[in-house]
C-alpha cells in the first residue's frame, strides 16, 4: 500500500475527529463528506461525531475507524486523494516547520527600559535572517 496514502488517511482521521468537538465541526463535516459523495456519509459522521462528544474516551477507536475508511477510499478512488489533500490544507492548522502549531503571544519589548530582572528567551538574528548575528 502507498504510504502517501495511508498518511493521509491517518492525518485525515486525526483532523476529522479532533474538529468532531470544536466550533469547526459543520465545515469540516460538509468538506469531508463532498470527498466521499456526502449521502450516507454525512449521517455516519454525525453518529461518530456523537460518539466522540458524548465518550471521549471513544476518539482514538473513532479515528482508527474513519482512517481505515479514508485509506479504502482512497485505495479505490484514487482521484480522490489531490481533493482530500485540499481539504486538509482548508481545514487544517497551518504548522511550522517541525509540524507544531504556535498558539502564544509575542510580546515585543524592544526599546524598553526595565527596572528589574526579566525573565525570557532572546533570539538574535544575523543579517541574512539566521541565527547568531544582531538582534534587530
């Protein structure tokens, strides 16, 4: 089987069952389901997502589920992978480099004055934008 495949499915799977509980559900539902053909689809999710939200403890067994499914799929329509892959690009948290997602605040205190110990992390950045020059 095509490891490309089955790590989209799995990321797919993942993507799916976490949006089940967040205010993203509807547009993922709706995305999700325009792959597959919507139809039957749809009520499965829903059911799943039901699942989820009422035992989350069922969430790894749903995304198991649904990435078996997504690689079957796929596996069968392979037309569907270039759309699956756009529909996780729309849906999906945009992520550095290493694949973590940054959710804390800058605080930019260049230029101020500070009258005690400061406690935190400089990054200095050389000319070209790499690491070990001036601090801009």
């Amino acid at each position: 089987m095509d490891p490309v495949t089955t790590t989209l499915a799995a990321t797919a799977a993942s993507t799916l069952v976490q949006a089940m509980t967040t205010d993203a559900w509807t547009f993922t539902l709706n995305k999700v389901a325009a792959v597959f053909g919507g139809g039957t689809t749809v009520q499965e999710l829903e059911q799943a997502r039901g699942q989820v939200v009422d035992h989350q403890e069922l969430g790894p067994m749903v995304e198991q589920e649904w990435r078996g499914r997504l690689t079957r799929y796929l596996v069968t329509h392979p037309e569907a992978v270039e759309q699956l892959r756009a529909v996780l690009d729309e849906i999906a948290p945009d992520t550095g480099q290493n694949g973590n997602t940054y959710g804390g605040d800058h605080i930019d205190f260049s230029h101020g004055t500070f009258k005690g110990p400061v406690t935190g992390k400089s990054v200095h950045h050389s000319p070209d934008g790499g690491p070990g020059g001036p601090a801009r």
